[in-house]
C-alpha cells in the first residue's frame, strides 16, 4: 500500500515517510505575520522582519574594529575576520 500526500501526490511505502513529509507543507503554510511596511513581504519570525528591513534602510550594524567594514548581519562579519 502507498501513502499519498493530499497537497502534492507524492507517494511514500511508509506512512512516518508521509508523516514527516507532511511537515514541510505545514512550515510553508505558516502563517506569515510580521509585514514589511516598506514592500510588504511577510515573515513568520520578528527578527527575520528586522533583518529583512534593513535592506530599505541600509543600516550596517555589525562592524569590523580592524578596518572599519560593516555588515547587515553578524554571520557576515564573522566570515570577514576569518
């Protein structure tokens, strides 16, 4: 017998295999509640929103003491001083 996903018709032998594969559509499906007032796009998470903001507003809040570089995240600025 085959498991089949009601959103996609994919088909799984097992049903965990269908159980966990149901998840990935729950996380699209979320609800989106954080919206950017500059262009709309939705988040699911705050920080994501405060992040994706600072495109519009250019701000660069991690900076490099050595030489002065910023960036619009830390991961960034930690990839530089590696």
């Amino acid at each position: 017998r085959l498991y089949v996903c009601a959103e996609c018709k994919k088909t799984f032998k097992l049903k965990i295999g269908l159980v966990r594969h149901q998840q990935i559509h729950a996380k699209r499906n979320q609800v989106l509640s954080y919206i950017c007032t500059g262009c709309g796009k939705s988040f699911g998470h705050h920080a994501a929103l405060l992040r994706h903001q600072r495109t519009h507003t250019g701000e660069r809040p991690y900076e490099c003491t050595e030489c002065g570089k910023s960036f619009t995240e830390k991961p960034r600025l930690t990839n530089h001083l590696r």
